[in-house]
C-alpha cells in the first residue's frame, strides 16, 4: 500500500481554503463523525469555547498541541498505521485548512520537537535517521520495531527505511531457523551491492516444498512476504523456483552476523554457537535444500563444487552419528569437477525428510520396492 492512500494528498492539496469541504472529505472516507474530528482538536489553548455539553466550539485555529496529534494519530492508526502521514494528521488537527503544505510542515516540527532524542538514539545505533513519524506510528499502534528487539541478539547487521516500513525481523536460533538457515547457506546467493537481494534457487521437484514450507516460514520467522518465481532452465523444459528476498537487514545479517560467504568459495558453516538443536536442523535442512531425488534403492546424495564445503557438511553428520562418503565426480573430458556426499539407504533411514519429494519418494519406495522416476 502506498503511504497516505485512504486520503489522497492531492485531494487534500486542492481543498486549500475549503476547510468545510476538507473536513466532509474526512469524515467520508475515514468514518468518523463530526463530534469526534471536533474532539481530535479538543486539546487546545483555553481561549477555545466549550460549549454546556463539553464539547470544544471554534471557527478557527492555527496551531496545536501534541495531544491533539496523537488523537488524529489514533484515527489513522485504526484504518492503517502507513496512512499516519503528515498532510493527514495536519488534515485532521487543523480547522483552517488555507495551505495545506505549511500546515503539514508545522506537523513536522511538532514531530521533531516530540522525537527528536528517539531519533538520534536510532541514528547512533542504525547509522541513517529514521523519519521522525515513523516513531509516532510505533507510539499509536503499541508496535516495536523488530530491529531494535534483534539488535539485543544481534551486533553487526544494517538497516533499511523500507526494513522499517515493513518491520522485518531476525529469528532466534532454533531448530526450525536453522532449517531455514540451511536453505540459505545450501541454495542461496548473496548480493550486497545495490538493493541487498538474497536469491533462494530450487530444483525442478521443490516446488511444492518452496510454495507451501519455505515461503511461509520466511513470512513467520522474518515478518515477510515472499513470492516463488517460476524459472525456465536455458535449453529445457522443465522449470525451477526461485525466492528472492530483498532487504538489507537479512542480508547484512547474514553476511555480517553470521558469516555467509561471499563468494561462495571455500564455504564455512554459520559463524554461531552449534548445540544440538542447531546442529540438528541445519543438517535436516541441508537435506531438504541440496539432497538429490532418492535412489533406485533408497540411497541420496547432495552435490557441490567445493570440496571445503562437503568436507564441513560431513564434519557436520559424523558428529550426529551419520556416516555418509565423499565422492569425487568428474565433468565430460575431465574440465569440471563436483563432489557428491552420499547416505546409503541404511543411512537415509535415519534421515529426518523434510522436502515432500523425500517423503513422497520414500513411501512409494516402501510400497512398490522400486520407485518409478
């Protein structure tokens, strides 16, 4: 939703010196009487009559006070804390209604005068300074934002306006962000020039385990919606999906808090502290991201390119009583090299499947003894 788009700041522009219009105009759209847009304004100097039923009485008045912005704040905040804008609190704060764009600016400051300390807190910790009703949206709703709750567990990652506007957040470390850890680390790109994108690719058979586990844990665990895109592979049919996560908080998180690589060489586990919920479900869910299709007879096998990686990876599953082998593979005429880790079928058993085309394969597998490709 774009900010401000229950009332139009163009609209609100033209009825300049239509105080009596502008205020319909409110009333219409946000469904508010007219007793509480006078209450709204309630809270000004004592030369403002109050009428027998205590209800303030005005023609006009050209300044306010910091209740009477909260107020206006309040009615905003029930439709849509985004649409708590400047041009729409001073719409409601102000009878006078002679130039909208100078009313607006008195808002400002009244807001800089509120937030201003706020504001240099946050600018010395985050390094940008956050827009001054960014801190009276968080006051309306009861809301925190999630950056300064993860700043407590984490040291180094950075902030974005739009990380703000979207109050994205960072998961403690447990089985299930491990899971989704391992995805990142197993299936992830990483770039941390210009928007700061994570892309999270799949093979053609994850779809059904990136549309219905993946996109819904990232939306849980970093209060964010995601789509799975549908892409082609260059020279074939089948397609593959992808997830792309564009957010400078997740990704300098990633790289600055827990040591994602860049570039993927030589890659390193996580740079945290591995108990063994941890270890547990970073393993499952390298499983569920890398792991091939199971075997004619039950076995698996994840594939890469670096060697420093796989070797990381069996560390990993020997210290959880796993025992897979690291295979060396070879390109056509020798020009290319991968490394498969392979689980036998007595090691798969002891497998925890998270990616349903694991499962699905498995219990075909048990039931026909050969499970068709």
């Amino acid at each position: 939703m774009v900010l401000g788009q229950i009332l139009s700041y163009k609209r609100l522009v033209e009825l300049a010196n239509k105080p009596e219009e502008k205020d319909q105009y409110l009333m219409r759209l946000l469904g508010i009487s007219d007793r509480r847009l006078r209450y709204v304004r309630a809270s000004f100097s004592s030369s403002v009559k109050v009428s027998p039923f205590g209800i303030p009485v005005f023609k006009s008045q050209a300044s306010f006070e910091a209740n009477s912005l909260y107020r206006a704040a309040k009615i905003l905040g029930e439709i849509d804390p985004k649409s708590i804008t400047e041009m729409n609190l001073a719409a409601l704060a102000f009878s006078d209604w002679d130039n909208p764009e100078d009313l607006a600016k008195k808002v400002h400051y009244q807001l800089k005068k509120l937030y201003n300390a706020e504001r240099k807190e946050f600018l010395d910790e985050f390094g940008f300074k956050l827009p001054y009703i960014e801190f009276l949206r968080q006051q309306v709703v009861a809301r925190e934002l999630n950056c300064l709750k993860d700043r407590e567990k984490y040291k180094n990652f950075e902030v974005s306006r739009e990380d703000i506007q979207r109050n994205i957040s960072l998961p403690d470390l447990d089985y299930e962000s491990c899971l989704l850890l391992a995805g990142y680390w197993g299936r992830g790109f990483l770039d941390l020039k210009g928007r700061y994108k994570l892309e999270i690719g799949g093979g053609k058979d994850d779809f059904d385990f990136y549309e219905n586990w993946l996109k819904d844990v990232i939306r849980k665990l970093h209060n964010l919606e995601v789509k799975v895109e549908s892409i082609p592979i260059e020279g074939y049919e089948a397609k593959i999906p992808r997830i792309s996560i564009t957010s400078r908080m997740i990704a300098s998180w990633l790289s600055y808090d827990l040591g994602f690589p860049r570039p993927k060489k030589k890659v390193n586990l996580p740079n945290i502290y591995w108990n063994e919920e941890r270890k547990q479900g970073f393993f499952d869910g390298i499983i569920a991201f890398m792991g091939g299709s199971l075997g004619r007879y039950g076995d698996i096998a994840l594939h890469d390119s670096d060697l420093h990686f796989i070797e990381n990876l069996r560390t990993l599953a020997n210290k959880l009583g796993y025992n897979p082998k690291t295979i060396l593979e070879r390109g056509f005429g020798g020009k290319s090299t991968s490394y498969r880790l392979y689980f036998s079928p007595k090691e798969v058993k002891k497998l925890r499947l998270i990616n349903p085309k694991h499962r699905k394969e498995e219990n075909c597998r048990e039931n026909s003894g050969i499970c068709s490709r």
